[in-house]
C-alpha cells in the first residue's frame, strides 16, 4: 500500500489532479501559484483563487507570538496572489482551535491578520470555526488581474534571464513569521509586462525553480555567485553550506521570475527606478528540459539539493 | 483566562469579526451563511464566499468510507450556497494529512469530492496540501446569485410562516455523510423571490433558528406536531425524545425559511408542483425578540435544547 510520504507532495497532486471537474470558465487550474477564472465574456478582470494552510508544529511552532502566526497565515495567501500579479480583495479563514485555546490568543493571532490584510487592501468577509487537536488557520484568497495578463508558471522560454526578488535561505530563523508579500511588484511586473514566468519561493529555490523549468519545458543554469544568501542563512552553523540553505531552506516568498534576455536591461534599469528591494539576476533559462544546473566560475555542476518536501516529516522550526 | 470552551462558537465569531478589515464592496461579511461581494457596478451577479472544514472525529469517525468523507466536505459548502439561494460555481480543497496515510484512501475521498460537485456543476480548480496529524478538507466555495438576490438570514418579519426542507434528526445514524445539498430548492427560492430570510439547518433547528431570529430581531413559535421528525431521530435510543433529536443533533442540511404569511397558501401549491421533497410549515415569526416557544396543542412552553456546541467536546459520531 503505498503512503503519501512515499511518493510526495508533487507526484500527490498530480494524482489527485486528474480526478476533479473544470468547467469552460476556468483559465488555470491546478499548477500554478493560484487557479485563474473568467466571469464573463467582457469582464475587464480575471478572478484568481488560492488558499494556504497555516498549521502549529508545521508552520510555526507552538511559542510563536499569536500576531505573527496571523500576519504569516494571510501572508502566505498575498505572497500567491503576488506571484501571478494579483491585486487582493476578499478572504476568509477557516479556524482550527482546541477547546481550551484562551480566547485572546486566537484574537491576538486574528489582529495579526487583519493588520495585513487591511495594508494590502484585502477585506477578511468570514470563514469558519471547529474544534481540533492542533491549531490551524486555512485562508481563502480572491485577488484579480486585468484580463488575460495573470502571470503564469509556465511561460519561461530558453534564453530567458532569471531573477529573484530578495535574499533567500535561513528564513527558519524568524523571516518564515515576518516576510513581505510581494504584491506591489508583483503587480508591477503584471502591468507592465516584464515576465514570461513568475512564481514565488515557497518551498525553496531548488524546489521551485523545478516546478517552473518542468511547466515552462525548459532547463536552467544558476549563477552561484549570484544567488543571493541572506545573513540568516550565513549565520547558520550545521553540516550544510550558507548556499545550499539558500537553495533549498524554503519560506523565503520571494518572487522568481524570468525575462526575456533582450528586455533584460531595461527591465533592471526599471526594476531600479521603482524599488529599493534587491531584484538578482541569478541564471538563465535554457532548452536542456529540466536540467538544471549550477555554474560556479568555469565549472558546471547539476543541481542535487531539494528544497522543502511536506510530506516527510522534518523537525519544526 | 478566557477559553474558548467557555464562550462557545458564536461569541468567539463575535469577538473575532470585530477585529477584521472590510470593502467597500462587501454586500454582507461575517454572520450569514456566506459573504456576499458585489464586484462592478453594472455586473449581473453578487458572489458568494464559503468555506467549512471536515475533520477526523469531529465531521467524521475515522472508519468513514473515503467517498463519503469527501462528498460531505463539498456537500457542506454546496449547502450553504444553496442557504443564500447560490449558484456554485468554483472551489478550493485545502487538505492535511499524516504523512502514513494510505495515497488510495486520499483518491477516494477526493473522487467522492468530485462526484458531488459535478453533478452540481461546480469545478474544483486548485488548493494546498500540507501534513498534520489528524487527516482534515476545508473546502472553499464561490458561487453567484443574480445581483441583490442573495437571501439572507435576517430578512424575517413577525408574521411570516417558518419552513423547513425534508425530515430532521438523527443525522449521526449515517445521513451526516449522506445528504442532498438543496441547491436546486435554493435556487428555486431564490429566483422566485418566496423567502425572506433562509439559513441551512447545520447546528440543529434549536440553534440555527435562534440564530435566524437574533438576526431577524423577531421570536419564534414552533408547533411541535408539525415538526418533521426523521425515522432516524425515531429510532435513537437514548434518554433524549426523538423530537429533542430533531431539535438538537445538527448537520440536517435542511433549508430553514420564512415566507410572509400573505404568500404562505400560494408558496406551498408552488413548492408541491416544483419538488417531490417534503417541506413542512413548522410554526411562525412572532415579535417577541429572542423568545422561541414550542405550542403543543394548547400548551406553549420556552424552546430550552440546544444544538450543536463546536467547541465543547462530545462524543464523536
């Protein structure tokens, strides 16, 4: 009989996949950072759906500040919405709690959210509460994108430049609780159409870069140099090397994103004129499919490490 | 220290809604069946924004047939679509597992998923899977109703004649896992404008009818014979009266409405030529707000049993 820890969150998806039922008016299903639908044959928007659990023993441990573990539940969700261009409106939460959870705890964790949301311009409109063994936060996200310009996945093409908002790795020492969703550039590189793929970081570059070269069809090489290591990841003293934690720590909810090599100036030069947040340039996609590699000066090596997998079980950070 | 076993559900969601930003194009937040949201000025449609979670030992025993685990997680959003007269349309299927879960027993519970929400037309487009202990769906829901439309649970005047969908109590025998979101009733009430505040009966008549006249501002007379008592609430054999079973067990998936009493004779010739399922007049809105009293025969006696408590634990059906 064979167990999800066996086979993966991936492969899992995959196969529960193919099971459930589309309808004509959806654009994106499964696959991507949210699903994509389309109201009506002239609605100026495209409506994009996500949701993300936020769970204690998982997603935070049991001591995390109650703000923080609200503020890290809608986070999540924006950071979705962020990585297809998405502008925030409404979201509900689904509340797991157990009966003796103090009341000002779960208001404590409830205030961390709506501060969020209320910055990015996102209304909470309800959800729902059960009582359960471990503390959980479900949030459900609608955003929306102009018509037709949802920033997809798959789109990346060999010769590619890619980029990554940020500095990545070691966000299990507190980053995971106090990130920025990227919603203000996100939007950004939607208006203004600068990429042909966008995702973000959530299980780690590794990982996700995976996920994009396998949708887009393509390979990659990755700039060692380039790939930008926080300090927290520097800081961490264990067997493995600041880089390889940037590389496959995950949480960091950064954007990764690829542009076409002739725009790749002039997207830098407007990158900076619009943002102080470091945008690198840390590879390029090319036509090996799914190959992916790392060049450190004039050797090239394949890429082994892998970021975060769900399914097998880790210790709680 | 406040718990949140002593303050119960719905306090809870009082303290928790006050702290939570809003839109200007919210139609109607936290307190109804779902979150109404209107999306441009001359659309057509008003959405509609549900979530609810099913969870082990507490929606579920864990010897549950996967199909059937799956098909009340989307049967409780559908029915609460159906609550506001709904139109479903999309959904999101958040999932926890343990990481020695069987992938077999995940591909049943997702193709008894999808099964429900084909044949109720709704696409089920993406979601998130993540490792927990206890084996968990939260199911999120968009659906529609035609702009201004949706029915709300507070649109009760005293006067107007109470329903109820099909037969209550007992739902712990085996119907919890087993019920017809009422949809097309829904839809049905909706579109002919009969119901002045609707509500799914999911806590229990005793509760969820309190629920309606606190949002309503009337009372309520219930007439005992009338009430339609299931042959599962007859066969229950404990120290509660079946009638208490109907009263009290919750997850019904009923529709509880009110109709004004000058439409009552007309609503009900209406409903016996649209539907073969029952629909019992069970009493009336009365002006005395919060007061609900059972009339049996000549006597009238104060409502005193209550539903469902989610946060105070019981024994698992």
């Amino acid at each position: 009989m064979t167990r999800v820890q066996q086979i993966g969150e991936d492969a899992l998806i995959r196969r529960l996949a193919g099971l459930l039922p589309s309808r004509q008016d959806v654009v994106a299903g499964i696959g991507d950072d949210c699903a994509v639908v389309r109201t009506g044959r002239h609605d100026a928007f495209d409506w994009l759906l996500k949701s993300d659990p936020v769970i204690e023993g998982v997603h935070f441990a049991r001591d995390a500040a109650p703000g923080a573990i609200g503020r890290k539940a809608v986070g999540r969700v924006l950071s979705d919405l962020a990585a297809m261009g998405g502008e925030p409106l409404w979201a509900l939460i689904n509340l797991v709690a157990p009966p003796d959870t103090p009341v000002k705890r779960l208001e404590g964790i409830y205030r961390g959210a709506a501060s969020l949301a209320k910055r990015h311009g996102m209304a909470i409109v309800g959800g729902d509460t059960s009582r359960g063994k471990t503390l959980e936060l479900h949030v459900f996200a609608v955003g929306r994108v102009p018509r037709g310009c949802a920033v997809p996945r798959s789109g990346a093409r060999a010769g590619d430049v890619l980029y990554v908002t940020g500095v990545l790795g070691g966000s299990g020492e507190g980053r995971h609780l106090k990130f920025e969703p990227r919603i203000k550039e996100g939007g950004w590189l939607c208006a203004q159409g600068w990429a042909t793929a966008m995702m973000d970081v959530s299980d780690g570059l590794a990982t996700d870069l995976r996920r994009m070269t396998a949708a887009s069809g393509t390979g990659a090489v990755l700039d060692v140099a380039a790939i930008p290591v926080s300090a927290a990841a520097r800081r961490c003293r264990d067997t493995r090397s600041s880089l390889e934690h940037a590389l496959a720590d995950g949480e960091d909810f950064e954007l990764l994103l690829a542009v076409p090599a002739r725009k790749a100036v002039a997207f830098e030069a407007a990158w900076r004129r619009s943002f102080t947040l470091r945008c690198s340039r840390i590879g390029v996609m090319t036509k090996r499919s799914g190959v992916i590699e790392l060049k450190d000066g004039k050797s090239c090596v394949p890429l082994t490490c892998r970021g975060y997998e769900h399914f097998v079980t880790r210790a709680d950070s």
